[in-house]
C-alpha cells in the first residue's frame, strides 16, 4: 500500500496533510517520492536550520549511535556536560544552567514551572497572537481561540495582553504575576518583530515588579534572525529562555536556558526521561558547531535582508504587507494564504501559512542564493496570477 494511503488509514487525523510524500533531503532542498525536487521554505517548520541531513550531523549521529543512546539525567555522561558547557559558553549572558527536554512545548512547559516556582506567584501574563506548543500548560499561554477552546478549561492563572503595547503589559502586571511569557518575533501569530524598545521595556517592568521574563526562542534562536539569539537585537537578558526546532539540527530536542534570578532547583520538582540523552546532545553539538563554524546568523541577516527587499518590490493587489527578520520572513495578504501555497508547491516551493493570510518563509540558513531568487521569481508569478 502506498505511504499515503497507509497514514490516512492509520495516523489520528489531526495533521491537515497535503498532497505530497516527501522521502529525501539535502541542504534546503526535499525530494517526492517520485524524484522531484523541492526548495524547502517549511524546513519542519523551522526545525531545518543547518539545512536537511548536514554531514557533520549525520557523522555525529552515527558515531553517538555505536556508542550510547540513552542515558537518563540521574547519571553523568561525557556528551551532555560537553553541551551544557557550550550552552552556557553561547547563551547570553548570565543564563549558564540549562534544563533539557525534547521540544519547545517542553522547554515552555519546563519554563512556566520554574517561574512559579522560583517567585512563589501563579500568575503568567502572554500576547494575543502568541503561540508557544500545544500541551496544557504552553496551550494555556497560547492565544489563537481555534488552538485553546476544544481543550477548556486549560490551566488557571494565564491572561493576555496585545503584543508589543508596553501600557498593557503593565497594567496587567501585579504582585501575582510570576512571568511575562513572550516572543521576540510573533511566528504563527504573523511574523511579527517587536519594536524597539518593547523588549528593554518588559524586562524593566518585570525586575520592577519581582516577575521574571522568559523569552520563547523556539523559532527564532539560533540564527534564524541574523543573530544567534533574537533577544540581543534588543540587548536585552532574559531571565529564562526556551529552545528548541533546530537546536540538534532536526533530532528533537528542547532547552530552557536559566539566569541568575532562577536559584538552584529542588531535586525532583522536574524531570524528562528522554531530555539530555547522549545522542541528541552529539546532534545538537554538531548543529552549534555549523552555525558557528559556517557563520549562518550573519548569513541569515544578509540573506534576510536581500529576501525582503525583493519581496517588498513586487507589485501585487494581493500584498498587505512583508515583514521579518533574518530568515523569518512573513507576506501578509489580503485573502486566504492556503490556494498560494499549493501554486507555490505546484511550481517546486514549499511554505508554510501564518495564520490564515500569511505566507511564511522559513528556509534552512544554508539555503543557497540561487535557490531563494527562485522562490522569490515563484511568489511573484503566483501572486500576479
């Protein structure tokens, strides 16, 4: 039986599928099942950072796979203490303890946690248009309605405020407020960079108020942006930081990086049985290797930065606005995005909605110039259809 006969009969039903059964990867680009080529603007939804199946990655897979698999949190192993090293080494600074996990829903999770528990309070303040997983606790912090309301009641406590609007997020900060929750740039909510000095801002009122900031970075760390963290383009330290997608360059894993204004951690009060075992934390080395090695923030800032002014200068009704950052890169329409990515697909280009009038863009970081002159000659001819 075909694959894709066989997930329809088979798989739960809650992923919306599209036509196409993808087998192979290299760099930014995916094969069909049939041999076609494909230039990858999903990237596993950003989770492709250095590039589909990277040599180094897949070496280091394989050298951790003949060696050691699974090691849980309860014993020392050489691989995880080299990556929590070289997180504390590269995060910003002060946040040098690390919780690891398996996703960024998990990271999210871990982070809500720890604020709680570090300031006493239950309170978390989110944005509208914030998205941060799909487990109880980061559904909670999540805002779009469609995600949160089959699954209410959710987890008390959560509230929200409109993204990037200082005098809100102060009004709703209090002496039960643990942490503000916190995007640099909006991702499914839009692709949607904060202003200057919103960042600066929050992280004040939070110290002010005795709440901690955490920064979800889960899409947006690690070069995407055209620096290794959004954060520092507004020089702004989190208290916490959540990772995840690419960080071990396609293996899952997850992070919450932690600051000085998190004390150590009561033994047992969190736990994962697969977070930090040895063959992710050797992916997740080699893909920090690569992004270091290869330059891929300031590639992603000068690729970036060529993609949107190309993509500003086509002239179409259709266009309501082009917004990002690095390689984040969002095309707000003034109608349904879903017919433009299946003409994309049909010409040889995969990408992603942001909500239901944003074509999202997020290419592996070694995509190569050629590649994105291609995608950008592709969204032109489609939106002038």
């Amino acid at each position: 039986m075909p694959a894709n006969e066989t997930e329809r009969l088979h798989t739960s039903g809650v992923y919306p599928k599209r036509d196409l059964e993808v087998v192979r990867g290299e760099g930014a680009r995916v094969w069909d099942a049939s041999g076609r080529a494909y230039i990858d603007c999903v990237g596993g939804h950003g989770v492709a950072i250095v590039g589909h199946c990277h040599p180094a990655v897949v070496a280091a897979i394989r050298e951790q796979a003949g060696r050691l698999i699974t090691c849980p949190e309860v014993f020392y192993n050489d691989r995880r203490a080299e990556l929590l090293a070289r997180l504390a080494e590269l995060a910003p600074e002060g946040l040098a303890r690390a919780f690891l996990c398996n996703s960024g829903a998990e990271a999210v999770e871990g982070a809500i946690k720890f604020a709680r528990l570090a300031t006493g309070r239950p309170g978390i303040v989110a944005t509208m248009r914030g998205f941060h997983g799909r487990t109880l606790g980061a559904l909670s912090a999540t805002w779009e309605p469609k995600y949160r309301e089959p699954f209410l009641p959710l987890v008390p406590g959560f509230s929200h405020v409109p993204f990037d609007n200082l005098e809100k997020l102060a009004a709703a900060v209090s002496d039960e407020t643990a942490a503000v929750l916190v995007e640099v740039v909006q991702g499914e909510g839009g692709v949607r960079p904060a202003s200057v000095g919103y960042l600066a801002g929050a992280a004040e009122l939070c110290h002010a108020r005795g709440a901690l900031l955490i920064v979800d970075e889960v899409q947006t760390g690690l070069g995407r942006t055209g620096r290794l963290w959004a954060c520092q383009h507004h020089a702004v330290v989190p208290d916490i930081l959540c990772l995840g997608k690419g960080l071990a360059g396609g293996v899952p894993m997850g992070a919450v990086l932690l600051g000085p204004r998190i004390p150590s951690l009561p033994q047992g009060v969190h736990g994962s049985t697969f977070g930090g075992n040895p063959l992710a934390c050797a992916a997740a080395l080699a893909a920090l290797d690569v992004i270091e090695g290869e330059e891929l923030p300031a590639r992603s800032a000068r690729l970036g930065a060529w993609l949107l002014d190309e993509l500003r200068k086509i002239e179409s009704p259709r266009i309501r606005e082009v917004r990002g950052l690095g390689l984040m890169v969002g095309i707000e329409l003034k109608e349904k995005v879903q017919p433009y990515l299946v003409a994309l697909q049909e010409r040889g280009v995969l990408a992603l909605p942001a909500g239901p009038t944003v074509l999202r863009l997020l290419p592996p970081l070694v995509i190569g110039e050629a590649d994105l002159e291609a995608v950008v000659a592709a969204i032109r001819e489609v939106l002038a259809e």
